[in-house]
C-alpha cells in the first residue's frame, strides 16, 4: 500500500467539486442542514472536524437528526458493541429517504475498511447513498458530487494511504477553546487483537513545520488547549528520513505562547522515551498526566498480544514518572479476557494494578476482531469467565481512582475552565494538569476584569461563558468517585 503526500495542487478537483456543489445547493433556495453522528475516537471527531467545516465551507449548516438533509456517521470499529450501534441507528432513515429527496446518506470510517461491514450495507441497507473509508475525508466533496443525480449507491474504498495537511482543508473545531491536532495517522503496531492498522493504514505522520504553524496559529486565534494526537505518538517521525522526534514537537509546541496546556494521546509503552517524560517535568504548559495502556500485566499475555515490551519494562516507566512528577497521574487501558488468559495471568494484571496504582483506566473486554491474528487463537476465554474478571478488576481499579481524587482535598490546583457543568447550575467544571476532572463554584461577589459576578444573582447564569477557557486556581474541599470538588479562589489569566 503506497502512501501519498497530498499538494494543494492535488487537490483542485476537490475544491471545484466545493464550489459546484455551493452553487447546486444554494440553487434549492431553502437552508440545507447536515447531521453528523462520530463514534469512536479522538481521531474520529478530529476527522468529523474536518468533514463538518467542508460542509459548511459548501453552505450546509447545522442541523439535527429530524431536519438533516446530509447525514454522515463517522463509524469506529474497535470492538463489536460500536459496530452493533451503526446499524441500530442507520435503520431510522429508511423512512425519511421518501419524504426528502435531497437527503443524503453518507457511512465513513473506520467500520467501512472492514469488508464484511461493506458487503452488508450493500445488501440489507440499499439507501445509504455514499460509503468511503476513513483515508479518504477530503474527497467528500468529490464524492457527494459524483452521487448527485444518480441512483446507485457509490462505495470508494481507497487503497491509498494519504497526507493532507490540514490547512490544505476547512475544519471546524468543535469546542472555543480545545483544539485536535494529528500529528500522525495510521499505526504499524499490529497488536494481535487491534483492527486499527487495518481501518487506519500505515503509519506516517505530519510535516514538523506544518504542525508547528498549526499549533502557532490556534495560539493567535485563542484557542488555550491543544491535544497533540497520534495512535503512537512516540514513534512521531520514525522511519520517514524525519530529523525530528516527539520529545521534539512536545518541546517546541511547549514553547510556543498562548497555550494553557497541551496534551497528547496515545503514549505506546514500548515507545517513550525518558526525555519525554524529562520534558513533562520540564514545561508548564504541558500536562501532567500520561496515558499509558498496559492491556496486560503477563508478560505471556504481552507477547501473544504482539505489544514488544515486557511488565518490567513497563513498570520502570511507569516509575520514572512517578518519580519526576510525584503530582502527575497515570491512566491505562486493559483489556480483560485475551485468547488464552489464564486465572494466574489475570492476578498479574491486578498486581500491575496495585503497582501502579491508576488514577485512571478505561477497562474493556476483549472482543474478536475478524481479520486480526487473534481473532483465530484457538483459546477465547468464556464469556461468563470474563465478565467475572472483568468485576473484579473494575473494583480494585475504582479504589484507585478514589485514592487518587482523594490525594487532591486540601490542595490549591491549577484548573483549565471547559464550561458550566452539565448536571448543576452555577457549577463550573475543568480539569488540573494531571487531568483530573473538577466541579467547583466561584465565590460570591467574584470580580472578573473587575466586573462584579455573583452566583446568586440570577443574570450571572451567563458568566459561565465568560469563563470558558481559562486557568484559575481552584481549593479543592472534596473528592467523589470519579472527580473532585472545590472552590475557585482566582483566575489566573484573565
Ligand atoms: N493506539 C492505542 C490504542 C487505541 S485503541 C494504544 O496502542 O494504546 C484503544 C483501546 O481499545 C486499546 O488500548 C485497547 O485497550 C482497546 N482495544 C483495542 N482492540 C480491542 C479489542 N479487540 N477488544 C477489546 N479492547 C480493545
Ligand atoms: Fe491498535 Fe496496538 Fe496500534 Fe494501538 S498500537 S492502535 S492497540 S495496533
Ligand atoms: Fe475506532 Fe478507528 Fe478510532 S476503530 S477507536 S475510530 S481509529
């Protein structure tokens, strides 16, 4: 499979195929609306970004569900539950296919490289209109184009793995102040139970120059936190003649101004390197939180799994930055229930648990992924027997996660404002450096650029806005399960 650096030159049939269809859709005078539903995914919605601000860039604006006359699901195939729900959710517009003769019903992602999925939209799902895999998000102009006017379902599936910068095409991000940023796309990895190299193609990442222009110009357009995003973030630039490394894009993104934080996601074990974490330590902006997934904590399991490192490895890793950023935390991936787990080997991943100790952990069971190599081990573990395991961890985890928001009552924490929190009035909610999410309320008679905000006044219920986006210090007073309370005590930046 060839990978392709897409120019700007290539891409002039995509942005006439843009400019045809403003004038078609302006020429229905009537607003056009667009309904996108993303599973999966950081890299997913980073993806739906892009597809929505080219839908937009063409005129379509943003609807719902009930008024859309483009539809696109944005699909993700990691494990057997998300695929359930694509075909649960694409079966409610048969109906409305008669009603709108406009609508337009698009499937991408990741589900789509899977061939069986593709053969079974084919046959039980006649009027989606478009099918097109998750390589290929810039030509969507040229493929809503191409299906205008004709009947016949259009499926391109590409066999091509490309490079689009990302000023080469509109994205709309979909929050003020957070902004996605690939870095890289793809994985080489092959981990025995993953279909992500698979859906996602072959690793390569992003030019450093056009990356760091990115980054400095979310900066000038406000924008206070970024997320740095890749599959495998610490192998940025490996085997591409690249002179540059992660350690040195965390570096220079750490450096430029403006940023309150920035973050990034996945760290593979095998891959980080001690100058990354050196780096952490190093820079304010930069978070203080790693996400580092383990999925096992037998070394047996870890080879079967094709994960190239062992849990002593692991561990001294895992250490290191325990030990340079004693305030920072570490959260995981595991997954319950690999061909062939034994008894003993699920007491490993719970002792790696206790070593550990996560602040957090996003637990799955395993599922098969036909076409992955572990999808033929003969072993599967039965399913009674994993979701027993699966108890037991998610308990021990969620001691963990206590300790953890507990370790915080008492401290003054440095918290990035994401907003009004969604179950409570007057509560603003954000997250520390170490990632830890916090609901808190502002004092009465709190003076913002010295105007007066008191929560009891009813008109402040505006303020949260105002609030948006920026760092404050927050009194921490209490922890839950699964975050921690306080309350502000200044705004930091503002
Ligand atoms: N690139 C990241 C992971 C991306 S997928 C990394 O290597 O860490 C996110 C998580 O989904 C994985 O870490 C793994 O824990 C889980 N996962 C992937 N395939 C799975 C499968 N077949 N069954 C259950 N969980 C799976
Ligand atoms: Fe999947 Fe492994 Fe690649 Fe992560 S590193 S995406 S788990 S194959
Ligand atoms: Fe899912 Fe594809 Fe992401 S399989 S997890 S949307 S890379």
């Amino acid at each position: 499979m060839a990978i392709v650096n897409v120019s700007k030159q290539d891409l002039a049939s995509v942005y006439s195929a843009k400019e045809q269809l403003r004038n078609y859709y302006s020429g229905l005078k009537r607003p056009i609306y667009y309904y996108v539903h993303t599973y999966g995914c950081q890299l997913n919605e980073s993806d739906s970004e892009k597809l929505i601000g080219t839908l937009e860039d063409i005129g379509i604006r943003e609807g719902n569900e009930d008024n859309a006359d483009i539809v696109i699901f944005n699909t993700c195939a990691i494990r057997e539950n998300a695929e359930d729900r694509l075909f649960g959710n694409l079966g409610v517009f048969k109906a409305r296919k008669r009603e709108n003769k406009e609508l337009m019903i698009i499937v991408c992602g990741c589900m789509m490289k899977v061939k069986e999925n593709v053969d079974r939209i084919k046959s039980s799902f006649p009027y989606v209109d478009i099918v097109f895999d998750p390589q290929q998000i810039h030509n969507l102009p040229l493929l809503m184009l191409d299906k205008i006017g004709r009947r016949k379902q259009l499926i391109d599936i590409s066999e091509e793995d490309f490079i689009v910068e990302d000023n080469l095409l509109s994205v709309k991000r979909a929050r003020k102040f957070r902004a996605l940023v690939p870095i890289m796309y793809g994985c080489n990895n092959f981990c025995t139970y993953c279909i992500v190299p698979y859906t996602r193609g072959r690793e390569r990442s992003r030019d450093f120059n056009e990356i760091i222009d990115e980054l400095k110009l979310l900066a000038e357009n406000g924008y206070k936190e970024v997320m740095l995003l890749g599959q495998n973030v610490n192998s940025y630039g490996k085997g591409d003649n690249f002179d540059k490394s992660f350690a040195d894009l965390l570096r220079a993104a750490a450096e430029i101004e403006g940023f309150s934080r920035v973050r990034f996601m996945t760290s593979h074990p095998r891959d980080l390197s001690d100058e990354v974490i050196d780096i952490m330590s190093e820079y304010k902006t930069l978070e203080t939180h790693l996400h580092l997934p383990v999925q096992s904590g037998s070394d047996r399991i870890l080879k079967e799994m094709n994960r190239h490192y062992t849990r002593e490895q692991y561990l001294r890793t895992a250490l290191k930055f325990r030990e340079k950023l004693p305030e920072g935390s570490i959260s995981t991936d595991i997954i319950v229930g690999f061909p062939g787990e034994t008894e003993e080997d699920f007491k490993d991943t719970l002792s790696m648990v206790n070593e550990v100790k996560y602040d957090s952990a996003f637990t799955f069971q395993y599922s098969i992924r036909p076409g992955t190599k572990a999808a033929n081990y003969p072993n599967q573990v039965p399913k009674e027997v994993v979701t027993e395991r699966f108890g037991r961890l998610l308990e021990l985890q969620n001691d963990f996660v206590n300790k953890s928001n507990q370790s915080k009552v008492g401290l003054v924490e440095e918290v990035l404002i994401e907003g009004e929190s969604s179950t409570a009035k007057d509560i603003l909610t954000g997250r520390t450096r170490s990632n830890h999410l916090v609901n808190f309320t502002i004092p009465e008679d709190f003076k913002l650029n010295g105007k007066l905000i008191s929560p009891s006044n009813p008109a402040s219920a505006c303020c949260a806005s105002q609030f948006e986006g920026k760092l404050c210090n927050v009194r921490i007073t209490h922890s839950r399960p699964y975050s921690i309370d306080g309350v502000m005590e200044s705004i930091i930046d503002g």
